[in-house]
C-alpha cells in the first residue's frame, strides 16, 4: 500500500524541520545518489549514516 501525497508531504516536512541536509533525503528518495553511503546530519548533531544503494 502506497502513501498518498498528503502523507507524503507531511513526511517530508517533518524530515525538513528536523534533519540539516534534508536535500540529500530528497536525493535519496528519488534514486539521484552516486555514493554508497550518505551522512544525514540532525538539527542536534547527530550523524546518521545509510546505505544508498541496495542490490
């Protein structure tokens, strides 16, 4: 079951409000990430590294 875009929408509201780069979670979602791994840093400091690309 798929999220509609008002779901959608409030997720990546919440992810602007709390993660820095949230640029690099957009890029993410969409597939647009070169790298292995990228660092998604929180408005607190806190450094969360994911796998970007899965076989």
């Amino acid at each position: 079951m798929s999220a509609s875009l008002l779901e959608k929408a409030r997720i990546l509201i919440k992810a602007i409000k709390t993660i820095k780069n949230w640029h690099l979670y957009v890029a993410l979602y969409l597939n647009l990430v070169k790298n292995e791994h990228i660092i998604l840093e929180t408005r607190n400091g806190v450094k969360i590294k994911l796998q970007s690309k899965f076989d």
